[in-house]
C-alpha cells in the first residue's frame, strides 16, 4: 500500500513537471509569435535591387509596431518591407521615394519630387532613363530601389503605388553578415 502511494505520488509529481514545461514552452511560442508579427522579424535580402545599401544576402531586422500601430510615419527616404501590391504574398524590400499626393518623375536619370530635383547619395550609380510623371494616390506610396538601372519597382509594376496597411515595417539593422552588422540607412 505504502509503495502503491509512492508511485502515485510520484506520478503526479512527473504529470505536474510535465504540465508545467508545457506551459512554459507554449507561452515562449505565444510570445514568439506575438513579437513576430507585431514587433520585429527577420528578411533575407534575395535580390541586388538594393545595392549598395543592402547585399544580396542580408539579413535585416525589420522593426513593425511603429507603423502597424501607425504610431510612426512612413517617411520619404525609410527602406521598408512591403506585401508587392501585384502579387501580395510576395515581399519586398525597396525606399520610399514618394508619399501621398507626391509627383514623381524622372527626366533623362534625374528624380524630381514634386516639381523640384531630389539628390539621393545613396544610389549604387547614376540613374538612366525617363520615367512619369506619376501622381502618387492619398494612402499610397511609391517605391525604387537603389540599384535603380537593376530594380524591379514602382516603375515597373501594373499596380504602381503600395498602400499603406501593406507596409509591414521599416528596415533598422543588418544582422548578418557580421562583418556588416549595423544601422541601415
């Protein structure tokens, strides 16, 4: 009787141990998930659309709650991730250029915002070609990449302008590689 009580006592104790790991690995998963979808995540870069700013390869943390609690604008110049407005599963990585209401055009390889000439010091070399104009919609948004003579963007797309609930987050930092590891601008 007395071993009968031991084995169920300890039973018990391994049925609680187990309970308990459970719980505490399902709550790590929840607040993965959470943070993951509404805090930050990781993208690999599989394109050069942005050379130079980003190699093909990157690793970039991208940070979301700013713009999916729309506490923080998107701003011209922020690198976002975004849902490709022609085929929404897909996502990608790209500047914004122009913000609602903007004209943008490009004459012989030159950017005019609105009008006026936008000098940019990150492009990986001089732009070639016209483009425009394009009048960017109310909540929507225009995106080039850097590597702009090698960049599948705004440009080029049947549905030109991102909307503004399909921009996920903004590029901060570059994880990997480490030789490269720090702030995106």
């Amino acid at each position: 009787m007395m071993e009968q009580h031991q084995t169920l006592k300890l039973q018990n104790k391994v049925v609680k141990e187990a309970v308990e790991w459970i719980l505490w690995i399902g709550g790590a998963v929840l607040i993965a998930l959470i943070l993951r979808t509404y805090v930050f995540s990781l993208v690999i870069v599989p394109t050069g659309s942005m050379l130079n700013t980003i190699q093909l390869n990157d690793r970039l943390f991208v940070y979301k709650l700013g713009y999916v609690l729309h506490i923080e604008d998107v701003k011209r110049g922020d690198i976002v991730v975004f849902k490709y407005p022609d085929d929404r599963k897909t996502l990608y990585v790209k500047r914004v250029i122009g913000l609602p209401g903007d004209t943008i055009e490009i004459k012989d390889g030159v950017l005019y915002i609105n009008g006026r000439v936008y000098e940019e010091n990150y492009l990986k070399e001089p732009m070639v070609g016209s483009f425009g104009p394009y009048k960017v919609p109310p909540g929507h948004y225009f995106m080039m990449g850097d590597n702009r003579n090698d960049s599948h963007d705004s440009r080029f797309w049947e549905h030109k302008y991102v909307p503004r609930d399909d921009i996920l987050g903004k590029v901060v930092f570059r994880v990997w590689p480490l030789s490269r590891a720090g702030i995106v601008k």
